[in-house]
C-alpha cells in the first residue's frame, strides 16, 4: 500500500547540556585591569546564580600586536580550557584609519585568537569593545568627538569578529546608552579616558550580558555603587545586549555544538531521505518515532504504516551535545491544523488539498527541482482555498510573509 508523506517541521526543540560554571581568560591593559573588572564580573555573576571563574593578563597600554609577541600571553591561553577568552585592544588603536588598523591591529587579532582556539576548539573569542573618550581623540578629526570615535571602535571590533569567528561585548554601545540617558553618571576618572567604578561595574553588566544572554538586572552585588545607579546600569547592558544578540554574534557558552537536520522524499512515498548538519558533533544517533534508529550521517528509513512520527536527532562532541526534533507524517489523510501563522493544510483526495491561509502570505507551488507548478485553485465561503494540484510526485507548499517562509512537503500521486 502507498501512503501519502507530508514532512513538516511542525515544531522543534534544540536542546543543550549546560554547563555549571564558565571560566574567562581577560586579555587587555589598563581598562580592563581598573577596578579589578574581572572580580567584579565573578561577583556579579555569582549573585545572579551563574559561576565565573576569571583570570587576567593586562598590561598597561598594551596593543594587540604586543600581547601577540609576548609568550607570557600565550602561556596563559595555554593554561586552561578556557570557556571564554576575552580580548581588548588598546584604547585608540581600533578608531585609527581602518588602513591602519588593517595592517597593525587586525592581524595580531587574529593570530591570538587562532592560538585561541588551537590551544581548545571549544574556546570562544570575544572582543571587548571599549569606548570613545569622553571628548574624542583630538589627533583625528574623524574621532574628536565621544560620538565619532565610540563609532569607530564599534565598527572596528565588529570587524575583528566577523575575520575570526568570535562575538562582541558591546560596552562602548551601552556606555553611549547611558551617555545619553543618564548624562549625569559619570563613567570617566578624571583623565577622561579610563573607567570609574561605575564604568567598569556597566562593562561586567555588559560582559555578563553577553557570556550568558541573559540579564543582570536585579544583581544584589553592585560594587559599593548606590543601588540605584546599580540598576541603571545593569538596565542599559541588558538593553544593549539583548535587543541585539544577532548582531554581536553572541553563542551561548553551551550551545557551540549544534546539529539540525532536513529531509526528502526519496524512491516511494513512506520512504524518507534525511541529511544532517552539524557544528563541533563527531558522532550522531538518530531516533526514527516508530522504535528504529540509525548511527549514519544521512539515512534513509521507511515507515511501515501510516501516522505521525517525532524524528529525533542526537549529536555529540568535544563541545557538548545538541539535540534537534523534527515531525514527519505518512498518512493517506492528513490534516494539519497547528502550523505556524494559523495556516491549515488537509488533504482531501489524491491530488486535491484544502488550505487555510492569511490573506496576507503569498503561496508558491514547486517541484522537487524548484521548478513552479500552476495549480488550480477554488476559494470557499469559509475563507480556505483548495488546490488541485496535476503534477506527481514531490511537490513543495511554501507560504510567504514579511517575516518568514514555512515550505510543506508532500508527495502527490501513486
């Protein structure tokens, strides 16, 4: 007997093994050596529930280009497995002329974040992005300003991540937050330059932020700064960071390993093709729903009757493990009426499907090679639309919004 299959992902879970505790390697000079930061962002953690251990190596006025050439550096690095190294630059170094920069900061960059990840693959990179002075660098009159130079070093570090693979802690973005919303705190010492208590208490907010995705307002610790100040403060990080995890390519310290995976119908209807994509996973076990399983990287399983089955993918690595489920349905008769967006999708008989679909999504009919198909369509009073669909074998349902794309695949005819 041949069945109909419909393959969707009516829901997923990825789920990871977290960790109890991270440890941090803090490279930089004199901004991240203020104040004891380190200390304050395992005190602040830990009032929140998290452990962080930390460690630092900061010399005053170091460049990148000088950590790379100092073996004390790298024996640091070497010295742990470390969850997290956060890297800083010299204060000026990143808002100079990116030709500048190209040459004789980005490359060591990148040479210590290398070491990085040979010393541990599982190790993530993060570069501290600090802050523009609080009048400029009046060298340039391209950073003169607080706003201009703030800018450039933004840009600068976003830069050094996307070349090597690392996430940003995004201090400087906060720091203009508070800047401009609370202009009577003052994050500067007297030098207009280095970080007050309260400008490195909102750089262990941010670095918090960023390690766990996770907010630090209502931290009980607050480092001797009036609470109320304290609160601001964890509010702008937690602002900065989290509105815009995408965009300071932030991966949580337990979810490098990752796997997902996609499928197609393959020789007949009820037999199912499916290909696995994975990141830091050596070995996979896969979970059919109907009590087989598989240890291959891209089997084909046939289902022997009819019905809804959660297809479970297992990865495991030096990083972690990850898991990834997806739904696929053998079935003669479906009816799916739980998808995303209040679409509705049932079949009627061979060839001829019933949709309900918001008016504002665009359907688009395809073949297995991506070639549209014209389908004939009968809109009833009950605002769903069938579709009688000629062509066989596996066609693909794909609805389209402003936001996202949902694809349903299924296999039409004998």
């Amino acid at each position: 007997m041949k069945y109909l299959a419909l393959i969707i992902f009516i829901s997923f879970s990825s789920l990871s093994f977290s960790q109890d505790s991270i440890s941090v390697l803090m490279i930089g000079n004199s901004y991240t050596y203020y104040n004891n930061q380190n200390s304050i962002l395992s005190d602040l953690s830990a009032s929140l529930g998290n452990h962080v251990t930390t460690q630092r190596k900061t010399n005053g006025g170091y460049t990148f280009a000088l950590h790379a050439s100092d073996p004390v550096t790298f024996q640091d690095i070497n010295s742990n497995n470390w969850d997290y190294v956060i890297l800083q630059a010299q204060s000026q170094e990143p808002s100079f002329p990116w030709g500048q920069v190209n040459t004789q900061t980005l490359p060591y960059a990148m040479s210590i974040a290398d070491s990085i990840h040979s010393n541990y693959p599982c190790s993530q990179t993060m570069f501290f992005m600090t802050w523009g002075r609080e009048n400029g660098d009046p060298q340039w009159d391209s950073i003169n300003t607080f706003n201009k130079m703030n800018l450039r070093l933004r840009n600068a570090y976003l830069r050094f991540a996307d070349s090597s693979g690392g996430s940003v802690s995004p201090v400087g973005v906060a720091w203009k937050y508070v800047r401009d919303n609370h202009p009577s705190i003052d994050l500067y010492t007297n030098d207009g330059s280095h970080p007050s208590l309260e400008g490195s208490y909102l750089a262990a907010c941010t670095h918090y932020a960023s390690l766990f995705q996770s907010s630090p307002i209502g931290a009980s610790y607050t480092a001797g700064i009036d609470p109320s100040i304290a609160a601001i403060l964890q509010n702008a990080a937690s602002i900065t960071v989290l509105d815009s995890i995408n965009t300071w390519k932030l991966k949580h310290h337990d979810s490098l390993a990752q796997v997902y995976f996609y499928d197609s119908i393959t020789t007949s209807p009820e037999t199912v093709q499916f290909f696995q994509s994975t990141e830091y996973i050596d070995s996979v076990v896969w979970d059919f729903g109907d009590g087989s399983t598989s240890n291959s990287n891209n089997p084909t399983h046939v289902y022997a009757q009819p019905g809804t089955y959660t297809v479970t993918l297992n990865g495991y690595g030096p990083c972690g493990g990850n898991v990834f489920q997806g739904t696929v349905v053998i079935n003669s008769n479906v009816e799916l009426v739980n998808l995303e967006n209040n679409i509705k999708f049932k079949t009627i008989a061979e060839g001829q499907y019933e949709i309900h679909i918001p008016k504002k999504d665009i359907l688009r009919i395809s073949n297995s090679i991506g070639k549209i198909i014209q389908g004939e369509y009968l809109e009833t009073q009950d605002g769903s639309t069938t579709i009688y669909i000629k062509e066989k074998g596996l066609i693909f349902l794909s609805f389209y919004n402003q936001n996202k794309v949902q694809t349903i695949r299924f296999w039409n005819g004998q």
